[in-house]
C-alpha cells in the first residue's frame, strides 16, 4: 500500500548554511559527527562548515569513497561511538550523505550492514535507535538530503539500498553557495541524475499524486537550467533551481524508480568508479523507450506530459532529447565511452533483476529486456 510521507525540515537559500548551528541544537546534537569526503574537504566547504558550528565540538570524518563502502562506514561508525557522539552532519553530494546513513545504522545496530539491507528483508530491522542526522548537500543530484534511502557496497560486493523513514534527514540545509564553481562536469552529471531521478519516478506506476507533481516540476526545473549551471558555474539562479530540481526528485521517488537505477546501481556495485549519475543518463533513454507503450504510461499520458515540461514538440522526441542533452553538456555517450565491457552484462543483469527498483517500474523487465537495453545503451 502506498504511503506518503514528508517529514524534513528544508531550507532553501542562498547563505542557509548559518542556520546549521541552530537545527544543531533544535534538535539536540552537542558533538556531531560531520561524514564528509577529501574533495569537499580540499575545496574549503568543511572549514566553512565547521565555522558554522562556533559553540559545538564536532569531530570529522573526511575519508568518505566516491562510492560510500561498508568499510568507510565501519570506521565512521567506530569514531562516532569512540567520540561519544550524539548526532550526525553529512557534508557533500549523495556519497556522503549515504555514508552517513549507513553510519546512523552501524553505530547502533548490532552484526554487518547488509542485515540491514531492503533486498535482504532489512528495513524493519532499522529502529529508531538511529542518531538524527543532518544533510548539507555540496552537489545537486541525488537529493539523498529528503530521502529515506542510501546506496552501500557491502563487504561482499554488492551495492545494496537501505531504506527505513528513520533515515530520512531531520534537517536539510540546502545552500546553493556550496555549489557555486562546481566543475562543469560533475555538475553535469549530478544534474542528468536528479532529471532521471525526475522522470524515472514519473513514469513510476504507483499511485502518489504528490510525487507526480513535484517530479514534473522538478523536471522542468532541471531541464530549463541543467546547461546554464554546466556552462557558468557561478550561475545563481541555475544553481538554485538544480537545487531544487535534485531535492524535489528525492521527495517523488519515495514512490518508487525503475530499470534506469536497477542497472545503474548493479553496473555501479561491480565497477565503483562509475559515476551513478552518468549511467542514469546513459541508461534514461532506452528505458524511456521500454516504458514508452506501457499501459499506464498511456493512460496517464505520462510521456506527453514529461514532454510538455521539457518543452518538446512531440512525445517521440523524449528518448532522443535526453541523449542530445547528455552530447551538449559532454557526457560520454554510451557504455562504450565509459570502458565497460559487454562481457560483464550477463552479472549486471543478474543484479538489476535483485535490485529495490526493479518491480517499481511500469513495466516488469525480464532478463531479456534488460539486455537489449544493455546494449541500446552500449553504443
């Protein structure tokens, strides 16, 4: 049965960042933990926060991967409890933010992570034990600050989603400042993964009125300013409105995703150093066209509408109009470009038909379907 479910206090502006001290303590953090990564950390974003933490005593942990692993949250989670931490501040894109969530787990929930683990029966098993945590995110993308998940290599390989509401942020500071100068390709590839988090949920069957429209909203927010943030990375008002776009697509996908993210979280699992939002934009198009003669895709006219926000002419011009703003913004554009080898798609198959998103999609992919897309994708 589907549920509905909003509970993060966000703010949204330019200089939010000052309010973190506050939430701090509205909430009742005297020595958070900040998760954060090197990046952020060499960028100065990590001195400006804990500038904004004058009369707290935060510890930090700074070695988050690119792709948060059960290793990073063990040593995050043993610092917390070594410190005597009472709350949690997750600095930098998605990586972080899951990081910290995973550590929300391990720091008060006993035996390895992938217990916990929604494919493994886990989510009932995360309690309200959890420390509250706080979400500063640095890129626009994933929208993890509003969401009730986090994406996990777990010890065995596997990249695994955990999902519970006690996860969900209690606070996200959304300070489009942090993102002002963000490299035009990170930037773009964080952007194409809050469009796809837009469009994917959309097309999402489920039953969620509310998430359907803050997903069209979102998407045309990200469409509309997705080239000008790429292109002028001091771009206020485009680093605003991708801000929004990647939250708003984090508060619709609680109805659910698809074959987009089944794939792009199994590829991801067996080759880390693919970016996740890349792969969504890669994967966006031949999924597009899967879902296309879907029952409820029609019934709503779920492509026509998606196609209005982009500003298209015809619903045909969708699945195209996603790769031609993947080549504008220089985005590799296949799997080819991004070194992935045919011979590894029999195991992403394998992956994406395990996977969280898989039955939330329009249309129940077999293994067949995922593998025509693979190779739609390939190219």
């Amino acid at each position: 049965m589907p549920q509905i479910l909003y509970v993060t206090n966000i703010v949204i502006d330019f200089g939010a960042l000052a309010q973190l001290q506050a939430e701090c303590e509205r909430i009742g953090m005297g020595r958070p933990l900040v998760v954060t990564d090197a990046g952020v950390k060499a960028a100065g974003l990590l001195d400006r926060l804990l500038a904004a933490l004058p009369g707290l005593r935060p510890v930090v942990f700074d070695q988050t991967p690119s792709n948060p692993t059960e290793a990073a949250v063990r040593a995050a989670a043993d610092l917390y409890r070594s410190q005597g931490c009472d709350g949690l501040i997750a600095l930098g894109g998605g990586s972080a933010i899951d990081c910290a969530k995973g550590v929300a787990i391990a720091a008060t929930h006993e035996g390895p992570l992938k217990t916990y683990a929604t494919i493994e029966g886990g989510s009932p098993r995360i309690t309200a034990a959890v420390p509250p945590l706080i979400a500063v995110p640095t890129t626009a993308g994933t929208g993890s600050e509003v969401a009730r998940g986090a994406i996990i290599i777990v010890d065995d390989g596997r990249k695994l989603g955990f999902h519970s509401w006690h996860l969900v942020p209690r606070t996200a500071l959304l300070d489009p400042e942090l993102t002002l100068g963000l490299p035009p390709l990170l930037t773009a590839a964080t952007g194409m993964d809050a469009i796809a988090h837009c469009m994917e949920t959309f097309m999402s069957a489920a039953f969620n009125p509310p998430a359907d429209g803050i997903a069209l909203d979102g998407l045309r927010r990200g469409w509309a300013h997705i080239e000008r943030a790429t292109r002028n990375g001091n771009d206020r008002e485009a680093r605003l409105n991708m801000m929004s776009a990647s939250m708003q697509g984090a508060m619709a996908f609680q109805k659910g995703l698809g074959c987009v993210h089944s794939l792009s979280h199994s590829l991801g699992g067996i080759n880390p150093r693919l970016h996740h939002g890349t792969l969504n934009a890669v994967f966006l198009p031949a999924v597009i066209g899967f879902n296309a003669a879907t029952e409820s895709m029609q019934k709503e006219q779920r492509l026509q509408r998606m196609a209005e926000a982009m500003g298209l002419g015809s619903i045909g011009d969708v699945a195209e109009a996603v790769r031609d703003m993947g080549a504008r913004l220089g985005l590799p554009p296949g799997l080819r470009a991004m070194g992935v080898d045919p011979g590894v798609f029999d195991r992403v198959i394998d992956g994406a038909l395990a996977d969280h998103c898989h039955k939330t999609n329009p249309r129940l992919a077999t293994p067949e379907d995922y593998r025509e897309m693979l190779e739609a994708s390939w190219t």
